[in-house]
C-alpha cells in the first residue's frame, strides 16, 4: 500500500552520466522515481526517451512516474507501460482524447495520469477525474528544471481537490516544478498528495535525506 503523501524525485536534476547512481541513492526513501520525457516539440527541451526507461527500470525496483512532454503520445505512451512504468502521465494539451489514451495505457499494464500546464484551464478537465490515477498540476510551465515555484497555481490544485473529495475518487494529485523545503508545505495544504522534487533533493548533499525533510514538511508518513 502506497504511503498517503508520495514524494517522486525528479531525475531531470540527477547528473545524466550517473542515472543508476542516483537512483540508487534515493532506495528506501522515495515512493516513485519521476522521468521527464521531453521530445523538443512539445516543451523546447530534449531529455531522454524509452530506451533509457527500459536500461533504468532494471537498475532499481522503485515504481517510475513517467511525465510525457511529448506530442502524438497517443503513439508513445503505451511503450513506457509496457516497459514496466508504474505511471504514465500525458499532457491535456498534446491529446484529442485523453480519456482513450488513460484506456490504453491502463490495459498496458500502467496508472494512467493527466497533465495540466501552467496557462491550461482546470474547469474543463474536471469531468475526466473519474477517468485517470493521477491528476499533475504543473506549478511552473512545463520544459524546465530549477524554475520558481507559481503559489497562483494552488488555486487549480485546490480546485482539483474538491472535486476528488466530492465524488470519492481515487485519484492522486501531483504538483511539479519549483518543489522544495520553502513550498511544499503550501501544495500540501492546498491538497496535493504526490509531490515531484528535482533539485530539492539532487541539488542536496544527500538526496534520501532532502527526501525524509521533504516529507516531514508535508504532514504525511510513509
């Protein structure tokens, strides 16, 4: 059973040369690994893409939130569920249907998420909740690491989190992007219970630490 706050370190702000290595280095106390797949389409920034999914996922048992900042996922997103990913999240702005595509990756094996970025209204996406697993608000524009936290974004997770409340779902919401010591507690009380964390535990001296502090700061235990 999953603990009720997930802390996912981003590997966007690992050092690329030593991928293994860092994962390594947060067993035992992260809950998902967060993979940034960026195509240079979508978002103007290439990351790395489904072969290094595939080298990775051998290298750790921690379960792989995969974050798809891609266009034509539709095409993409089901290699990452049948490469082991436990979630695989796509962007509401790069799909036509994305209640489809939560049907495709789910009988591939995966946790279907959806993205929501930074100037994406949440109203509209609303309805799809009962649809996916996990919901991602992006509390920074999506295609980079190490960018400022955006509180004003708070207003959608809380949106995000009535509704989840109201009809009892299941669903597990997640914020990305400027995530640390100083902000963390704010997405927790506006209701995230997943929270991406980059350079708030790589850029730290000892990265299962960052992530201990980082959950003690979100009231949740596991």
């Amino acid at each position: 059973m999953e603990p009720s706050q997930i802390i996912a370190p981003s590997i966007l702000a690992a050092d690329f040369a030593r991928l293994a290595d860092a994962v390594h280095a947060i067993e035992g106390a992260a809950d998902w690994v967060h993979v940034d797949v960026m195509d240079n389409h979508f978002v103007p920034n290439l990351t790395i893409g489904l072969p290094v999914v595939q080298s990775l996922r051998k290298a750790t048992s921690i379960p792989f939130d995969v974050h798809l900042m891609i266009t034509d996922p539709e095409r993409w997103a089901p290699g990452y569920a049948e490469a082991g990913a436990y979630n695989v999240t796509f962007h509401a702005e790069a799909t036509d249907d994305p209640v489809a595509l939560a049907k495709t990756l789910r009988a591939a094996g995966a946790k279907a998420g959806l993205a929501i970025d930074r100037d994406t209204a949440i109203e509209p996406y609303l309805e799809l909740l009962p649809h996916v697993d996990t919901l991602l608000i992006m509390t920074i524009k999506a295609g980079f690491g190490g960018q400022k936290f955006l509180p004003e974004m708070l207003d959608k997770v809380r949106a995000v989190r009535r509704r989840i409340d109201a009809d009892n779902l299941e669903v597990r919401l997640e914020v990305d992007g400027g995530i640390a010591s100083d902000t963390i507690a704010r997405a927790a009380e506006a209701g995230a219970d997943a929270f991406v964390a980059g350079t708030a535990v790589y850029g730290a001296q000892d990265p299962a630490e960052a992530i201990r502090k980082l959950r003690a700061l979100t009231g949740g235990a596991g």
